[in-house]
C-alpha cells in the first residue's frame, strides 16, 4: 500500500543517515582510540594515567562496537536473498549454539525435514538468529530450553503479524522460543526499539531485536515478540516462500528477482 512504500521508504533514508553518521562517528572514535593508545605509552611511571587511559581506550572501542553494528543494520541495499532450507539452518544453528550457549542451556529443534525454502539473505538471517539466541541464553541466566521451529503458516487476507498487513499467503515461519525470564508489559512494549536495552551499559547495544525486525520486514516478512514474565520469549519471524514470491518483497530484494512472472 501507499503507506507501506512510505514507511519503507522512511525506513530507506534512515538507514542511509544513519549509516553516514556510523561512519563519520567511526572515525571520530579511531582517532580517539589512538591517541588514547599513544597517552598510555607516553604516561611512563604514572599508573592513574595509564589507567584513565586504559578506560579510554576500551570506552572508544565499546562505541565502534556500536557504530560497526549500526552499520550492518545501516547496510540494507546489500542483502541477497536466496532460496533457504529452514530445517538445514536450524540444525546447523543447533550444533553452533550447542557450543556457544553452555551446557546448561538444552537447544532443540522443531522442523519438518519436507519445508519449502524460504527466501531471505542466508548470512544476515544467522546472524540475526544468533542474536536472538543469545538475548535467550541471557533471559535464561545459564540454564533452560532454547527451541528452533520451524513450520508453514497460511496468513489470511487483512490479517496482521507484528504490525505488518502481509499479503495474504503462505509464509514460513521461524521461532525462536526460550524459557527465560520474560519481558514485563514495559520492556515488551518497547523492545524492538533502536538503542532500547535493559541490560548494563556496556553489555547491551539495544540493537539486537530492532535488526531482527528490520531484516524480516525488509525480506517481505514480519517479527513478533511473545513475552510473559517468568515464563519466557517467543519470537516469530515470517518469511516468504521462494516458490509463490508474489511480487510484494519490498525494493532491495525485489530487484534481484527481476519483475514478477
Ligand atoms: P540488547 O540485547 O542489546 O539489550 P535487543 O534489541 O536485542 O538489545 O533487546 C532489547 C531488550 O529486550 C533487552 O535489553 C531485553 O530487556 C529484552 N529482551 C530481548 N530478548 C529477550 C529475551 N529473549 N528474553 C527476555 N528479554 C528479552
């Protein structure tokens, strides 16, 4: 609709500012990164100032930290996408997050060997699978259930899925379900917001959730966030097939499967 091509659009320019600040403010920070490394090596003797210029340093390397994913988040023109075995991924993430997450933390997969392929770009949907892991693996403080699903969802005509009127039809849908401890009403409310977090400074970028979200939009999809406190997180991601693209993926995707048959 008019209004959605407004909104992406929006979203477009945004992407674009905020890309160009991540950068200029890339270099503002590398330069104060190494005069900060210059200081420590020139303070001699003088241990309060190498420490200050310790903290310096690895403060001006928390913000890079930041830029570099506002710029992955910024970099929206470069996705791909390619036809993706859902059951093949989520396997595969299985045994990458079975190392990373813990021993405490059991990972399972739910997914029908027989899905279609989904369409999104591979390497940025792992990338966001593996943030929603571990804002999982953080919720669940160690220990409890982290589930992979898989499965078809058919999507009525006017039906809405985390705010997004999809056209009507069959999508895949991912989730990524833990057995946290949940978001109360206020966290939910305001968790795929760019830069909100709840964790300390330092740990959280608040980034996590609103790249998820992004991504899925911009591959023709949606996300929803399910939470209860003390019970745990769902988040549900849709996807299109690649076998009924419909000619509704908005623009970057779009493009490289040249105009609908
Ligand atoms: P970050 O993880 O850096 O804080 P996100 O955008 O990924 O940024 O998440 C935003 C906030 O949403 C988190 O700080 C947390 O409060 C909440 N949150 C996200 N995922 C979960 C989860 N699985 N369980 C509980 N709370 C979550």
């Amino acid at each position: 609709t008019q209004l959605q091509l407004a909104q992406a659009q929006r979203m477009e320019a945004l992407g674009q500012l905020a890309g160009g600040i991540a950068h200029d403010f890339n270099n503002v920070l590398q330069a104060v990164i190494g005069s900060a490394g210059l200081l420590e090596r020139q303070a001699g003797g003088n241990d309060g100032v190498r420490q200050l210029a310790r903290m310096l340093t690895q403060a001006a390397e928390r913000g890079a930290a930041i830029t570099r994913r506002l710029l992955a988040f910024a970099r929206r023109s470069d996705l791909r996408a390619e036809p993706v075995d859902a059951a093949g991924l989520l396997s595969n993430m299985r045994e990458l997050l079975a190392h990373t997450l813990g021993g405490g933390v059991e990972v399972r997969v739910d997914a029908s060997p027989r899905l279609p392929p989904l369409l999104a770009d591979k390497g940025q949907l792992e990338t966001v699978l593996v943030n929603l892991a571990t804002n999982a693996r953080d919720a669940m403080e160690g220990t409890g259930t982290l589930t992979l699903a898989a499965d078809i969802e058919v999507v009525p005509q006017g039906e809405r899925r985390g705010g997004v009127a999809l056209p009507a039809g069959r999508y895949l849908r991912l989730a990524v379900a833990d057995t946290g401890s949940g978001m109360d009403s206020a966290t939910l409310e305001r968790a795929t917001e760019p830069f909100f977090t709840t964790k300390p400074v330092g740990q959280g970028t608040g980034l996590g959730l609103s790249m998820a979200k992004g991504f899925a939009e911009q591959s023709g999809g949606a996300l929803r966030v399910e939470s209860r406190p003390a019970q745990g997180t769902t988040i549900s991601l849709w996807f299109p097939l690649a076998d009924e693209h419909r000619g509704a993926v908005p623009a970057p995707v779009a493009s490289l499967l040249g105009p609908p048959s």
